[in-house]
C-alpha cells in the first residue's frame, strides 16, 4: 500500500465505513447477475442513497468513475473487499452452541467468504461430540489450550449473558484480537482488542423507537 | 404528552436514540441489583461514555440529575422505557422457522418485554405444524389470511434471501408497519414502514474491516 493510499484509507469516516457492507452486497448482487458497469446514480437508487453521497462514499477508495460512463463493478467489488479486510482469511471460534450459535454455524456464506470457523465450544455436556457444521462441539474448558495450539482471529460469543465476560476473558488471554459478541452483555477488554456487537434487543428497541414515535405524531 | 415533551421528544438525534437501548439495559442491570441511585460519572465508566455525554444524553429526556446526588435509577429506567416505545405491548408474526427463527422464537426477554409473537409461518411440510416457543408453526399461505383476522404490529422476517421481498411485501399487504428484517435483503417499504436490519455479514465485515486497519497500522 502506497503513503497515499494508507492516509487515504484511515480518513474513511465512521459513517462510509457503515455503508462498506452494503455497497459490498449490492456490488456482489450485481456481479453474480453479471452487470459490468454501474452508474452512481443506479446505486443510489438501489440503495436509497443519493448518488452524491455514493460518489462522496467511493472517493475514499479510489477514482473509478468515469463521467457518463458509471463504475467497473468487478473493480469496485474487489477494491471494497479490499478496504473491508476480505483478502485475507480468518480463524474464528465460536463459544455457545445454542440456537444463535447454530444459526452462526451453519451460515454458510461466512466460510465461503473466507471467515471460516474452526472451533465450537459448549458447557452443555449432551452437546459435547456432536457435530456442527462440520466442527465437533468440545468442552469450553479446553478453549485456552486450543488457543494455545491453534491461535484465532475472532471469537463469537453465543453465550448466555452471564457467562459472557468470562468467555472474552479467556478468549483474550488466549490472544483473540476480534470478538463478536451476541450476547446481550457489554463486554470489558483490553485496548488492543476490538468488540463488534449484535445486540437483538437493542435492534427491537430502535423499531419499537420508531414505530411509537410514528404513531405518537400521527396522532397529533 | 405535553406539546414541550413532544417537541423535545421529535429533537432526539439518531445518535442518542442508538445509545438508548444500552442505558435501558445497564439500568436494567441496576435495578435488579437493587442500586436506586447513579451518577453520571459511574454511568459513563460503565459504558465507556464520558460523564458529559451521559448527562446531555439524559438532558433529551428530563430532568432526572441532581449535582452530587445523581440520578434515580428507577425513574430514569421508567422514562427509557417509555421513549423507547416499551409501555404497550407489540404482536409479532415471525416467517422462516430455520436456526435463526428459532433462536428468536426462543427468546424469552421479547414476550417478557411486551413484544410477543403470536404466529411463525414457514414453507417447510416438516416444519408445519411444529409448535415452537408456544406458538404452532403455520404455512406461508395462510399468511395473508392471519393478518386479516389478527393484525400485527412488527414483521420478523428470517427467511432466505431470496424470499424476503415477497414476505416482506404480504406482511406490508397486511398492514405490518415495522419489519425486523434477519435476512441479507435490502427491502423496498412504503414510506410508512419502518424496516430495521440485523444484517450479520455487515457486522461482521465492521468487524474485519477494524481489524484489518489495525492491523496495518501496526505494520507500518
């Protein structure tokens, strides 16, 4: 990566670097129907952008509009694959085995995209042995030595609330940088370490939010 | 509500409507632990804002604070509450029984909260007739015919892809104002439906893309 190409990259603001994924979505969309070419304008309107805030959006990444001509789709695709972190592959271990844990388990576009898990871990002894998604369930009690022997990127906490800061501690110590966390805890680590939430209840609460607020003025 | 509330209420930026559900789940916290006071010194460390933050945050809503007395967590926890649309009670019909319809049908804190689903609809003869989380398992088709007889506030669409517009658009057809959407869909609504996404691929890219910045700064 050149200076200028690095600078580029740490300006992008909080609210492009929330958009990356769904341009990454619909660009792939488009490239498996096999569209070449994509003006700003069609991506705006597929996405409920304006095409002003699209072209503001892809001048963090590079000139690949051309006036009157639109966007190579296979280019930006791989240039937001890129920026996003998607040329490389990642470890993940996954901690809970209950119904979110399979729903992330079986999911198959995470291993296809290169975020392939490795590792599930339970402390329900009926689940221990069996098999998902092509992992055997071992006993979260061997967690640290897996990591020991076999160091991960990212760590996925499916685990009740209680248990879960306790999980992200040995997920830390075991030296995971990345945690995705879908328990409903607000997780404590260290600096060096970055957390990614999915919080269900907090998404309910934001449509509840805007639904009561909706009919609150409705009825003004 | 008074027009002064309701016009302070309508001036709620989208920044501190998105940190509303995590100071209703810490004052959750509180209050069972039985705590009747907080400061917004003791907020802030908690959930990593600064004191400031909290106590403009808290000034969209009330007056609860009083200079080194701080703030009562009940009140407080009561007046989250109802911002967020929690002092009714909400009819879901959730469509797509796979591992992620599952998981939200077994969720306990949504019934207990007041957002309860009343229906799950999949396509699957299998699955059809299954009783999950209290409720049986109908057929897609009869969908349109539910809401005709029991209307629903909220949507929780879990189906693939590929099927999410079409379910999204009988939900609409039956008069679903707020759609939860699990799938990787980009959903077109009327103006009058909300959508909210849990999009867990775009977590996860947030996630990559964090650490892979990261992990290019420490390079350089």
């Amino acid at each position: 990566m050149t200076a200028r190409a690095r600078k580029k990259r740490e300006a992008i603001p909080q609210g492009v670097v929330g958009r990356l994924p769904i341009y990454f979505r619909y660009l792939t969309e488009l490239a498996q129907m096999g569209v070449d070419k994509v003006s700003s304008a069609q991506l705006g309107e597929a996405l409920d952008f304006t095409a002003a805030q699209i072209r503001s959006d892809l001048s963090y990444f590079g000139s690949f509009g051309q006036q009157g001509y639109g966007y190579n789709v296979a280019e930006l695709l791989q240039q937001v694959r890129q920026i996003l972190g998607m040329s490389r592959k990642y470890s993940l271990v996954l901690v809970g085995a209950g119904n979110v844990g399979k729903a992330i388990g079986s999911y198959g576009w995470f291993r296809a995209e290169g975020f392939v898990i490795d590792a599930i871990f339970d402390i329900d002894p009926h689940l221990i042995g069996n098999i998902h998604g092509g992992c055997a369930i071992r006993h979260v009690d061997e967690l640290p030595q897996y990591l020991a022997n076999r160091p991960a990127d990212i760590g996925v906490i499916a685990t009740p609330k209680e248990a879960a800061q306790n999980i992200c501690d040995l997920l830390v110590a075991g030296g995971v940088k990345g945690i995705w966390n879908f328990s409903p805890a607000h997780l404590d680590v260290p600096d060096d370490v970055i957390v990614e939430n999915i919080h269900l209840t907090d998404s309910l609460l934001r449509l509840s939010f805007r639904l009561n607020e909706r009919s609150q003025r409705s009825g003004d």
